[in-house]
C-alpha cells in the first residue's frame, strides 16, 4: 500500500475514535433529487424529470464533518447559518448525531446555504443554489474564533473548509492559527479561493489540480511543471506541506524538509460515478489521521484509499471505517 503498511494503516484507523477534530467554514445543505428522463417538454428543449424521490444531506463543511463522523472520530463544527427551517434542519442533523452545535451561529440576514441538484438515471441534470457569499458578520467571526479557543485541548486538527460563502477570510485563518500555535494541533485547509494568500503559513492546504494551477498561474502539461508547481506554491505561501487531488491522475504530496521532497499516489478508484464530496473525504480522513498520530504521507494513503469509495458512489456520499478497513 503506497505510503503506509497495512498493520500500520489498522493501528491508526483504531485510533480515529479518541481523536478530535475542529471544521470550520461554510456549512451547507445538499438537496438531492432524484428521477427518470423519458421525454423532452413541449414548452422548451429541456428534459422532463419525473420525480421519484429526494434526499436532504449535510454539505459544504458539513459534509467534511460527516466524513469525519463515518469514520468515527470526535468531531465538532463551526459556522453561520440563516434563521430558516433549512438551517434549523440542518442543527436537527448534526443533534441526532450527538455533534455539538454551540458553533454554529445564526445571521437572520442570510440563508442557510441550500444546493439542490435534479439526479436523472445517475447523472446530475442541473443544480441551482440558494445563497449569500457576503462575509459574515465580525460578531460572528469572533464567536467562532471563541468556540475554537474553547476545543483547544480536545483537538488534533483543525479543518478549514472554505466554499468561498463569507464565512472564511484571512483574519479568520490568521485567528486560526494564532489558537493553534505552541500545540500539537495541524491546521488543514481546503481552498476555493484562488488568492492562496488567505492562508499563509498553514500545515497543509488540499487544492485540486485546477485550483494549483490558477494560484501559481501555470499549467501543468508534465511532470516537471508539476514538481515546478508544488515547489512555487510551497515557498510563496510557506505552507509546510501542500496535497494536490489530480482525478484520475491520484494524488501528489509536497512535503518540506531537506528541500522539498515529492510522492505521488495513483487513484484508487475502479469506477468513478460521481465526484461530488470527494475533495469533502479526502481533507476530512486526512485531517483525523493526523490528529490519531499519522504522518503526512500515512494521512495521504488513508485519505486517498477513502477517496477511491466514495467516488464510486451517487450523490454527497460518505466512506465508513469499515469500508476503509475493507480495502486494506
């Protein structure tokens, strides 16, 4: 198994129930809705759904919460929500799963953020999305900072997940990681900003290929401009590491040290039918990897393993413990 050993891999899944996890960043609802396509309407040149069910999940940083929880870690969230039956819905969720909610906050100015996609034999139709990218509110933002501060002795990672909705901005992160200083704690963050400069100095930021390539404004063709790549982002926002999720290419690891040293892991998956939330897994069982004592490359190989289930699955999908175990 690339970049960890089986009884290795077991010693430390063994461990993700005694380790904590804080998310942070813009939860959100995913509305699924799910059909059949057998004929074109007479009003316009669009498909007709006939609808035969639909399913509410947890999304956006919940979403990393939730694989966090598959896996059964200790987990805790921060965010904002609206003062809506989507957001008190969503609170619902998160209490049946014993999950604290002190951290989430509401804004009666904004909506809980709703994404509801139209699923029509396998393949998503279209999605609309019901929202506000405003930044939140500075009260709110104190108040997250607080209920990190609060976890501060609970936790072995801190996860930002930030869908670009308002709720992280560089103070947040900067805030972020003045609690975490002096501590154990690794500070994970998955990016949708192409401004890398919100982040500086984390431990280790989990863009997708597409988003590296616009933050270091290159493409990459090969495999020099991809070491190129992994090099310049490393030293121009002094992240100590920097995990690049590539498809069907796998995963490349960055790492500082002696220079800065490069591994891949091929993908995992054997049939791919829908990626959405896979980024979601791949920063949620890194990060409690690392908080149950993994090292970055053994995180990786975990975290990539989780993300060969779930993108083998319909819809926002989550990968249990069990699941993972299996495929070691």
């Amino acid at each position: 198994m690339r970049g960890i050993a089986r009884k290795k891999a077991l010693e430390i899944i063994k461990n993700y129930p005694r380790s904590g996890v804080l998310v942070v960043g813009d939860v959100m609802v995913d509305h699924f809705i799910w059909g059949r396509v057998s004929r074109i309407s007479p009003e316009a040149p669009v498909p007709v759904v006939d609808v035969q069910k639909d399913s509410v999940m947890l999304g956006g940083c919940a979403n990393v919460l939730n694989a966090i929880y598959a896996m059964g870690g200790r987990v805790f969230v921060a965010g904002v929500i609206g003062e809506d039956d989507i957001g008190r819905g969503l609170v619902s969720q998160l209490q049946e799963r014993r999950i604290d909610t002190k951290g989430i906050l509401v804004e009666k100015a904004r909506p809980t953020t709703l994404k509801t996609r139209i699923v029509a034999h396998g393949q998503q139709v279209v999605r609309f999305d019901h929202e506000s990218r405003k930044p939140i509110a500075d009260e709110s933002a104190a108040d997250i900072l607080d209920y990190a501060r609060s976890l501060r002795d609970q936790i072995g990672a801190i996860v930002i997940s930030d869908y670009s909705k308002g709720v992280v901005s560089r103070n947040l992160v900067e805030g972020i990681k003045a609690m975490a200083a002096g501590s154990n704690i690794f500070l994970c963050v998955d990016p949708k900003s192409s401004d890398f400069g919100i982040y500086p100095g984390v431990d280790v930021l989990t863009p997708n290929h597409h988003e590296a390539q616009r933050a270091a404004g290159m493409e990459i063709v090969n495999g020099d401009d991809l070491l190129k790549l992994g090099e310049t982002l490393l030293n121009k926002f002094d992240f100590q590491a920097l995990l690049v999720t590539r498809g069907e290419e796998g995963m490349s690891l960055f790492e500082r040290g002696r220079g800065i040293r490069h591994t891949h892991f091929p993908a995992q998956a054997k049939e791919v039918y829908d990626v959405t939330g896979a980024g979601d897994t791949v920063i949620g069982v890194l990060a409690l990897s690392l908080a149950a004592r993994a090292n970055l490359k053994e995180a990786t190989a975990l975290a990539n393993h989780a993300a060969g289930i779930v993108v083998g699955k319909v819809g926002t999908s989550t990968v249990s413990r069990e699941e993972l175990i299996g495929v070691l």
